[in-house]
C-alpha cells in the first residue's frame, strides 16, 4: 500500500521542520470493535510507517459523546480498553509512538473551546458527516455539530503534519486546516498546517451486505454481515464474506466491476498486495465463489494473529492501563506547550 504521501506542511513557526520526521497524528473512536475498514483505511498505514515518522496516536473518547442517547459509560470505558489493545495488537509501538486516550488530556477540549471561537459556523453546516449523522434525529447535540472542531484540537495540539486516514475523512482534515489558516491569520504563526495521507488503495472499504455504502460500526452493531470485525472468530469472518452481495454475473473483472465485487477485489488486493491486473488473471474461467474464498482466506490470516495478541494484551492485568496512563504523560508533554503558545497569542491564561 503506498499512501498518497503529503509532503512536511509549511508557512509555520512551529518547532516542526521539513527536515524532521514528519509528526503523524490519528486517532478511532471506541465506539465498539474495530471492523476491516478502519484496518485498511487507516490502522495499516499507522503501523508500516511507524519506523519512519514521529507518531501520536489517540482513542478519541470525546468523540464517542456526540450521540448522548448511545453512550453506555460502562462500556465506553471498556471500549477506550480494548481500542488501546488493538491499537497494540495490530502491531502498534507503545515505545516508538506515543499512545493515549483523548479524555486523559483536559488539552483537547480547552483547545476546542478557543478553536470554536474562530470558526464560523456555516463551516461546520457544510460538513457532509454532520448531515449524514443528524439526518432524521428529532434533537441533534451540539456536540454532533462540533466534532471537527475537537478533531482539529487534537491535530494542530500536536504540531501534526500528516493525518493518515480513510476517505470519509478528507473533509475534516481540509477543514482543520482552514482553522489553522484563520487562527495563523488573526493571531499570528502559531500552528503547523496538517495534510491527510488517504491509501491510495482501501481508503473506503464498503459494506459486505450493502456495498454502495462505507463499513462502518454504526451499521455494524444492527446488521450482522455487514462488516467483519477484527476480533470476530473464523466462522463468522466466513460467513460474512461468503454472504457477501456481488451480482448475477459470474466473471470476475475490475472494470465495469458492480460496487460489491470490486469491494472483495479491493480487499484482496490491499492484503495480498499485488497488481489489481495479475490477481484478476488469476481468476479467469472462475467464478464469485472462488473470489470470496480467496478473499476469506487473506482476511483469516491477516486477523488471526491479531486475535491472538489481543487475547494475549488484555489477558494482562493492569498492562493496558498502565500503557494509558504513559501515553497520557508523553502525549502531554507535547500538548501543553502547544496550549500554551494558543493563549498567549489569543491573550488567556
Ligand atoms: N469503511 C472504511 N474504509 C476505509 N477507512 C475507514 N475508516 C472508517 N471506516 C472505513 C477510517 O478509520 C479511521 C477511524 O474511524 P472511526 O472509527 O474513528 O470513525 P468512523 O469513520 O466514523 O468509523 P465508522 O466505522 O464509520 O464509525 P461510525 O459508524 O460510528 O461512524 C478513520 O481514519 C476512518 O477514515
């Protein structure tokens, strides 16, 4: 996989230079577990190049409260857990990254709260993921509304210049930028303008069951086969996919592909790793079945090491709250001199 690859942000006073590692921010809301989509989108890309940048990761608990309706305390603290433990089990360096959840920094929403007082508003409106979200609720919390905002606080805390995401999120990141911009403009060259690095394969992985719409955990928790989920045991990652909807042709080709097969092809190719041409080849005189098994097949092996690390990391006791509360430290070490530099330059604190 070869990330559409930004190049270090410029127009800053920041410490962060070109010359540096570039500072990689990103973060997944523990709103349940994990599905292939965040994984190839976003988790894949965070581990192959945690050896040459500067990485902060976050489970961004505060996002998770924007539909106060679903919030479960018990379970979202369970959920900051078991996120952090993926985070390790996909192969996440606690050493080399620094890895903590947001709510443990008070940083994140006291930048909210001064970011939010140079954004205009129609900014927010415009955002396509706050329409989808509010679509058809009767109330709509102004959390909901402000969420970007509490995404550009976590990024631009952290001096960031790469936020390496999925698709769905382009917007956001665009957004935080433009924040940035009139924040630097008002108050003078305090923060690094951050770019997205979108895969350039499986940045939008689809639904199994509905392949016109993004993967996602939301559908995920009502519709069984709609997602395979990183720590869902083989039969169902099976059956998930051999249920998968395709169409009632039988060749199996990229071009002209429906929206279902070109999904199971995509997340061949992104496993498998080579050219879309050379696996297409390979299924010539084939048909969709034969597509779904292979596909099953990559998914399995990818997953079952996971599976195993993660029993393996919870299986510990204290071992994942121990690495939350080291995170929170490290990760504030660089936030509060960030917090610092915004209220000085806006005339607070
Ligand atoms: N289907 C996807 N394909 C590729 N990338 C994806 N990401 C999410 N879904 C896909 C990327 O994963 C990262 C973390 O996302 P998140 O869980 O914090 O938020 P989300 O995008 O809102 O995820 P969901 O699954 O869609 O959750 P709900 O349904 O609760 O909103 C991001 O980088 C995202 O791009």
């Amino acid at each position: 996989m070869s990330p559409s690859e930004p190049a270090a942000a410029t127009g800053t006073t920041s410490p962060t230079t070109a010359e540096a590692r570039p500072r990689v921010f990103s973060g997944v809301q523990p709103t349940g577990d994990l599905h292939l989509g965040t994984y190839l989108g976003a988790l894949r890309q965070w581990v192959e190049h945690q050896q040459d940048r500067d990485s902060v990761f976050c489970v961004v608990d505060l996002h998770a409260l924007t539909i106060p309706e679903e919030i479960d305390p018990q379970r979202l603290r369970e959920d900051v857990r078991r996120v952090m433990a993926l985070y390790l089990a996909v192969g996440l360096d606690p050493e080399r990254n620094v890895i903590f959840a947001q709510s443990h920094l008070h940083e994140h929403a006291e930048l909210t709260w001064l970011l939010n007082c140079v954004t205009p508003l129609g900014w927010l409106y415009r955002m396509t993921q706050f329409k989808a979200k509010s679509e058809g609720r009767e109330s709509v919390g102004t959390g909901l509304l402000d969420y970007p905002v509490l995404q550009a606080a976590d990024i631009l805390l952290y001096d960031t210049n790469v936020v390496p995401v999925g698709d769905d999120q382009r917007q956001h990141i665009e957004l935080t930028r433009d924040i940035a911009v009139r924040f630097n403009h008002l108050f003078g060259e305090v923060f690094v303008l951050p770019e997205a690095a979108v895969p350039e394969v499986g940045a939008r992985i689809m639904g199994l069951d509905e392949p016109t719409v993004k993967m996602s955990k939301s559908v995920a928790r009502q519709r069984a086969g709609h997602a395979v989920n990183l720590l869902d045991d083989e039969r169902t990652v099976r059956k998930a996919i051999m249920s998968a909807v395709t169409d009632s042709g039988r060749e199996v080709r990229f071009e002209h592909a429906s929206p279902g097969v070109r999904n199971l092809l995509t997340i061949l190719q992104t496993l498998d790793g080579r050219p879309m041409d050379a696996i297409v080849a390979e299924f010539e005189g084939k048909g969709y079945g034969d597509l779904k098994k292979a596909v099953a097949g990559v998914v399995l092996d990818a997953l079952r090491p996971i599976r195993e690390r993660f029993d393996a990391i919870m299986a510990e006791p204290g071992g994942v709250d121990e690495l939350l509360a080291a995170g929170a430290e490290r990760a504030r070490a660089i936030a509060a001199p960030t917090l610092s530099r915004v209220k000085e330059a806006m005339g607070v604190g």
